[in-house]
C-alpha cells in the first residue's frame, strides 16, 4: 500500500474539513500498482451521508449545516442538498439519508420542497427505496393545528417507498436546539449499526469541508443577543385605524452584526408586567421568591418576565395540574390554566415554573437596507391585541416593541439570515412584490437596496390594507420613490375604501397583460405576509395570471410556476 499523505492538525482546518481531505488523499494515494485499490483505514472510515432540508427561512439550512459538522466528526463525508435539487428517481442512490424540513401555514412543507413532497405522497407504495437509511427532523411550531406535519409526511411515504427508517422522526417545537441535538445523535448512531453503505451519491452538493462557522462575523446570536439600543418606535397609522404598525429602529453599532435585504431580525421579548403580576398571583406568590432556572437562581418576577413563555401552556403544565382532556382546549394560556386549576403546595415554585416554556426570540423581517441604513436595522411590527373569553390579551414582542422597548432602552437582537429571499442579482433583472400590510416590509429593504445600488432594472409594488387615508404605511417614502423612478409602478388595494373588497390578487388579475410580460422578460416574483390566506390567494392569481395572459392550460400555467421556483425567480417569506 502506498504511503498516505495526512493533513496535519496544525493546518488550517477545521477537524471535519481535515477528515475529508484525509479520506480523499487516501482513496488516491491507495492505488496499488496495477491497477488495484487497497482501502487505507482513513478511507474506510469515512461514511457518505446525505443531508437534505427543506427550508422556509434558513432554520433548516442552518441545521443541515450544524449536522454536517457533527456528522464530519464522526467519520461522515456529509454532502448538504436543498430537497429542491432532488426527486424521487434520484433518491436511490442517496442510502444513507438525514431530512431536516419545517413545516408553515396549514401543514405544509416549504415551497423548495413541495416538488419532492408532492412526489412522494402520488407515488405508490413500493420497494423502490429499499437500499436507502434514513431519519427525518421536523420542525414546526405547537401553536398551529398541524404541527410538523410535512416532516411527519415526508417520513411516512419513504417508509411507504421501502425506506428503512433506522431512528425515529423527531418533531420539533420552536425551542427545538435539544430536540434537535438529540436525535442527531440518535441517526448518527444508528447508521452504523444499520449497515451503512460506503457508496457515494450521484448528484454534487456542498460537503461538510465547506465549514459553517458565524455568518455574520459576530458573536452575537440567538443564544447570545446583542442589547441594540432601541432608536425609534413610531406608529404608522393615523387616527382612526384600526390597526397599530409600528415602525422600530436599533443601533448595532459596535456589535458587528451585519445583514442583507431579505434577511430576518430575531428579538427576545419581555411579558407584559400586568400579566407576570396576575401569574405570580395565581401561584400564590410574591415574586420576590428565588426560584432556579436553566440561567441560574433568579427571582420569580424577573425569571417570568424575561424567560418563561406565559401564553399557550406547555402539556407539562396542563398534566401536572391534571387537567381534563376534554377541558384543555378551552385553555389558551397559562394563566387561564392557572385560574381553572390552582396550584397546589406540595410542589415548590421552582417545580411549577419548570412546567412552563421556554420564552422564545420572536424572527421579523427586516424592512432596511444595511447600505442606506449603516449601523442600523429596521422593523415593521403589527401590534397585536385581542380578547378570548371576554379578557384582552396581547401579543408578546409586538406589544412589548409597541409599549416598553422604548423606555427599557435596549432589546436583545440576533440576525437571522434568509439566503432563500434575496433582491435579484442581476441589478437589470425585473422585480415584482407582493406585501400587503406588514408584508411590505422587506420590499422597503429592496426598494432602499435598489436605490443605493443604482440598479437599473423595474420595480413593482403591490401593497393593501383596510384604509388609504389610515393605513397606506410608508406613504411618503414610496410616493418618493416612485417620483424618483426607482418604483417603476405601484399598485394600491385598500379593501374598505368602497363597497366592493379590492385586494392585491384583485389588482394583479387586473394588471395580468402587463404582469406576465414582465415575467417574460425575467422579472422575479416576491410575496411576503400570511401564508394560510393571502399568499395562497396570490399564488392563485399569479396561476390565472398566466393562463389568461399567456393563453396557457392550467397545467401549463403549473409548469411555469414550477420553472420560475426552480430558477429562484418565485420567492416567498411568508408565515
């Protein structure tokens, strides 16, 4: 056997990078001289795995690439694939399989992976994928209905093809970091003891050599936030709207964060004072008590105020307190759960506390351009408040930015990064947005983005709301723009100004000549704002778009669709 060339530690690597040209010097340099392959241990120890995600906003992609690293150190050649690039045919030749996938809106997978979702539920049962291992991720949220399930999906038609799952899907809550963690060790395990193939796949992909350290040069993060001095929280409406949008401003200078148009801002919240109060209430306590958390001993006000979810309560709570099955829907939060059943004393405050979730960073889209902002980053916040059984309630972080931000001086902050909405590239490219009410709020990035990159290419907005002379947000700004010649055309749907509701998938069936001839000349389509309603609504009408104006099928209409997202010219930050 020829002698193997190792990467020595002290190169500048990282230790999966450093395993992966190992194993690659090994399978050259263990040619024997005609033509046969002797196997160098470092060769043999190295397992090709693939790690596929489905991403709406980066979560996924993020985890594939944490997975990827951890893989690496475990004797995995990791390659990381968007589910995007794959198809049903092509999954054979990936045997050893990780799918990492959220799931948004109505149960439904994210848009880079509906091809392969929909694939697999029309295929039929069969033994097709019989050579592959496999383990699904999936991430979601408790709070809607269908909780993860396009993972639960995705793991139950490979099974159906003939996969071998070899660990249990994990579905995750949005504290998901020791789910997550857990069943990544739990796969990794299992490949071994499953057989793993040493084959390579097929298709190409970025590798766990590729490294994924901070990719924004900061070490602030989620775990980490950066206290950002809180600039500005100016509300958008006038008088008499029945909505407060707020637009907020933080400093961050100095805390070397950096992001880009599209990306997303994550900011930890606090609780609203009265409600902590009528918590601390409920548990018969003062909240003055010293109570032990994952962050240390701290005092029972501040440890609800800044670390504990008080909304929908954790099953925990709702077990412990043994509450009716039949009852526990009636129940929206933890201090209804609270009032229904009273604490009793044979648990220490400390063990009913521990009941509760944990307080999670609320993500917004980022309604600034770093280059006509330096130092700062934007938000645009739809305050929310509501009553349930005849109580106000309010939303956690919109109400605390709309309410006390300004007056506590500071908020914790991390970037979010969102690399699957982005303004186009090519600065002469068409753009085409869809962002009624909060959802404009990464088009003003764009808008700002194209403005001070000078790029020439046409910019069109579609924005509603209830009211023009109320809720026309950002009037001035876009009035400006649009004199300027950087919004090339603005269509307004403000739904209450007559009798007849007008939205924007109205003004866009309206504008549908026009609309798909800017698609014909590349124009890339956005949308951002509610998934399970407008986004939905907006799809439909971009379908009819193209049927009538480019005097296509409706499955020819699909297709088209189908080809702008393979492209990245259909993108969607939608929630």
């Amino acid at each position: 056997m020829s002698t193997v060339p190792l990467i020595p530690e002290s190169a500048p690597f990282s230790p999966e990078q450093r395993a992966w040209l190992n194993g690659f010097l090994a399978g050259i340099f263990s040619r024997a001289p005609g033509g046969t392959t002797s196997v160098s241990p470092a060769a043999a120890a190295l397992t090709p795995l693939t790690i596929l995600f489905g991403s709406q906003t980066g979560t996924s992609e993020s985890l594939a690439k944490q997975a990827a690293k951890e893989a690496g150190k475990r004797g995995f050649a990791a390659t990381i694939l968007d589910v995007a690039t794959v198809t049903v045919e092509q999954l054979p030749s990936h045997s050893n399989l990780l799918l990492i996938t959220s799931t948004y809106g109505d149960g439904e997978p994210p848009d880079s992976a509906k091809a392969l979702h929909s694939a697999l539920l029309a295929a039929p049962a069969s033994g097709q994928l019989a050579a592959v291992n496999y383990s699904v991720c999936s991430l979601g949220d408790t709070n809607y209905t269908l909780f993860c399930q396009a993972g639960k999906d995705f793991d139950s038609h490979l099974e159906k093809l003939g996969a071998k799952r070899v660990s249990p899907r994990v579905d995750c809550d949005v504290d998901y970091e020791a789910a997550f963690t857990g069943w990544l060790d739990s796969a990794l395990g299992s490949f071994s003891s499953a057989g793993a193939t040493t084959t390579a796949p097929s298709s190409g992909g970025s590798t766990a050599a590729a490294g994924h350290g901070d990719e924004h040069g900061s070490g602030y993060s989620k775990k980490n936030p950066f206290p950002a001095p809180v600039l500005t929280v100016r509300n958008l409406n006038a008088a008499g709207s029945a909505k407060e949008v707020n637009h907020v401003e933080f400093d961050l200078a100095g805390s070397g964060l950096a992001y880009e148009a599209g990306d997303a801002l994550g900011v930890i919240p606090q609780n609203c004072p009265e409600l902590v109060s009528a918590v601390i209430a409920a548990l018969g306590a003062d909240g003055e008590e010293a109570i032990s958390t994952p962050e240390g001993e701290l005092p029972l006000r501040k440890a609800l105020t800044q670390h504990y979810d008080l909304g929908k309560p954790a099953p925990a709570l709702l077990d412990a307190l043994a509450i009716p099955a039949e009852t526990r829907s009636t129940l929206h939060h933890v201090i209804d759960v609270l009032r229904f059943a009273p604490p009793s004393t044979d648990k220490s405050l400390t063990q009913w506390v521990s009941c509760f979730r944990k307080l999670q960073p609320r993500l917004y889209s980022i309604s600034s351009s770093p280059k006509a902002h330096p130092g700062q980053v934007h938000l645009t916040v739809g305050a929310v408040r509501y009553e349930v059984g005849g109580l106000a309630r309010k939303g956690v972080c919109s109400t605390f930015l709309a309410e006390r931000a300004l007056a506590h001086g500071t908020a914790g902050v991390f970037v979010h990064s969102n690399k699957a909405f982005r303004p186009p590239a090519d600065l002469a490219a068409p753009m085409i947005m869809v962002g009624p009410g909060t959802g404009i709020a990464p088009f003003r990035a764009f808008l700002e983005e194209r403005a001070a990159t000078n790029a020439p290419g046409k910019n069109w907005l579609f924005f509603g709301d209830q009211k023009a002379a109320t809720d026309f947000l950002y009037r001035e700004e876009l009035e400006a723009l649009k004199s300027a010649g950087i919004l090339t055309r603005l269509d307004l749907a403000f739904s209450r100004d007559q009798k007849e509701k007008v939205y924007v998938q109205t003004r866009m069936e309206s504008a549908a000549t026009e609309l798909f001839a800017w698609l014909e000349q590349g124009a890339y389509f956005y949308v951002c704002g509610d998934a399970s309603r407008m986004a939905k609504d907006v799809d439909a009408a971009l379908h009819k778009v193209i049927e009538l104006a480019g005097g296509k099928t409706a499955g020819e209409a699909a297709a088209y669709i189908q080809a702008l997202k393979a492209a990245k010219r259909y993108q969607r930050d939608v929630y």
